[in-house]
C-alpha cells in the first residue's frame, strides 16, 4: 500500500500541467483531459512499485537490513524512473506543444500527463523510501514482509 502515496503527487502534477496550458490556450476540462488523469494513476504507479519490489527483493533474497535495502533499491531504480519517465513526457509532449488540425482535441490529455509524470517522478522518490522506511520499521515488520519460501508453501 506505500504506491498509494504517489497519486496525490501524479494529480497535482497534472492539475498543474492543465493550469500551465490554460496560461497559454484555453483548454476546458473534457472527457479526453480526464482521461488523462485516469491514464496517469496507471502510469505513476509503477514508479512506487519498482521501488518497492526492489526493497523486498533485498530484503528477502539478500537478507540486508531495511534501511540498506530502501537505499539500495532507490540507486537500483532510480535510472529506469527517470529513463521511463523522459521517455513517457518526450512522447506526450507532441501533443501538447505541436499545433495542427485535432491538436485542441488532445492536448488536455497530453498536459495532464506530461504534467502529472514529471510531477510523479520526483515525488514518488522523495515518497516512498521514507514511508517504506516507517512501514519495515513497525511492529509488524514480519506480516508486511513475505518469505518467497512461505507464499510457495501455501
């Protein structure tokens, strides 16, 4: 459940991408631009999980502490993010900047996901690693963290 913190960062990312288009042209908040947002929970997400999967990786199969293994997937993860990411705003951004017969018709959906991955990708490093942190560290540890062993067994 730690992913769930880098929607918050993804929508406001987008709201501000729309802000900065409506600066510029006027773009009214349509069906296609929602579809943006909507696009952009399925995009961010696995940023966070990339994160995650690292860490318990790290923590199960090499058996380093918590707090290494938060560090140690975040230097792991934090090239395909960014390379994920360019790669994903470098795509969109045609739609946004490029003017043509349709473009109106697409650039709300292309701010928003433009705005919300750029956003997404700083957040959700500055994030997760210290929620992450907070939720190894808890009482709880053993329940949060599964064996590959145990799950094979049951």
């Amino acid at each position: 459940m730690v992913f769930l913190i880098s929607f918050p960062g993804a929508a406001a990312g987008g709201v501000g991408g729309l802000a900065l288009l409506n600066t510029f042209q006027t773009q009214p908040l349509d069906m296609l631009t929602l579809l943006g947002f909507i696009i952009l929970v399925g995009i961010v997400v696995n940023n966070a999980i990339l994160i995650v999967h690292q860490t318990l990786f790290h923590l199960n199969e090499e058996g380093l502490a918590p707090i290494a293994a938060i560090e140690e997937a975040t230097r792991n993860r934090i090239r395909p993010i960014f390379m994920s990411t360019l790669t994903s705003v470098m795509g969109m951004m045609p739609l946004v900047v490029f003017p043509g017969e349709g473009s109106e018709l697409y650039r709300g959906l292309g701010a928003v996901v433009v705005g919300g991955l750029s956003m997404s990708a700083f957040l959700t490093l500055l994030t997760v690693p210290p929620l992450l942190r907070l939720c190894l560290a808890a009482p709880e540890r053993d329940v949060l963290v599964l064996r590959t062993d145990q799950l094979a067994a049951e």
